[in-house]
C-alpha cells in the first residue's frame, strides 16, 4: 500500500491505496506533507482538489475499502446519496430494508474509511441536526455548506 499526505481546505488528508484501489481517505489534525504523489494515490488527489475548487460533485475512483459485510453494504448504499443533498439515519437505514438496524448504520457510517469520497457527512439527525461525525462536527458543517447550491441572483 502507498501512502501520501496532501494539504486539502480542512487539514492534512491521508490517502492509502494501491493498484486495487484506494483503501483509505483520513483527515488529521497535524501531519508532514508528501514530497511526491506515488502514481496509485495521483488520480484521488487530483480528484478531491477537484472537489474543493468546486469542480467536482462525483468521484469516479477505485475503491477498495476493508470493513464487514454490513459495513460494505451501508457504504455502498452512502455512495447513493447526492451531491448537496442529505438523507437521516432513520431513512439510511429504511434503504438498507431495516428500521431497528439505525445503531449498526450509525456505527458503519462511523467506521467510514473514505472520507468525503464516501460522503458520510450527509448524513444527518433525523430532525435535520448534525449529529456525530468522526472529523469533528465544524467540518461536517462547512462540507454541506460546500455542497449546497449557490443561490443566484437576478439582477433584474
């Protein structure tokens, strides 16, 4: 597996990933920027400064993530969700075909090994609060103010 450490608008951001894919997407509080970009992480790198200059709304990468079956299933089913737009715990895990399992899609959303690529931050409370989010809450809240459309203007 190659590693890299990027500079991105909320922190340093590790990429773990080889020739089967990108294993993991990880924002950190501190850490020593990457000289060079090993060909396996170039294409995620430029893809996530795609997102951040507002030129990107999709990511089109391999994915190789390790979790559970479960966990597998609740990212996959994360990866459906929209740019710009949110869906609650309570709904997440209606899709997944069962109500009660609302702690283990938590817990699965929680474990979420490819931040923002995997957009875990549009999860949301079921009364719209932003509820729990392993990058700190602030950067749940500017990711979805990133995402939200902007409103034009006219100027007649």
């Amino acid at each position: 597996m190659k590693t890299c450490f990027i500079n991105l608008p909320l922190g340093i951001t590790k990429i773990v990933g080889d020739e089967n894919g990108i294993a993991e997407i990880a924002i950190l509080s501190e850490g020593n920027l990457s000289k060079t970009i090993p060909l396996e992480l170039q294409e995620a790198v430029a893809q996530l400064s795609d997102y951040f200059d507002g030129k990107r709304q999709d990511f089109n990468l391999k994915l190789n993530p390790k979790g559970t079956d479960f966990q597998q299933k609740v990212w996959q089913e994360l990866l459906q969700i929209p740019f710009g737009k949110t869906i609650s715990y309570l709904d997440l895990s209606k899709k997944l075909g069962d109500v009660k399992a609302i702690r283990a899609v938590a817990s699965a959303n929680g474990k979420n090994p490819l931040w923002i690529v995997v957009p875990c931050h549009r999860v949301i409370g079921t009364d719209g609060s932003l509820t729990g989010y392993a990058g700190g809450l602030w950067r749940k809240k500017w990711l979805l103010e990133h995402e939200k459309p902007s409103i034009q203007q006219s100027l007649f």
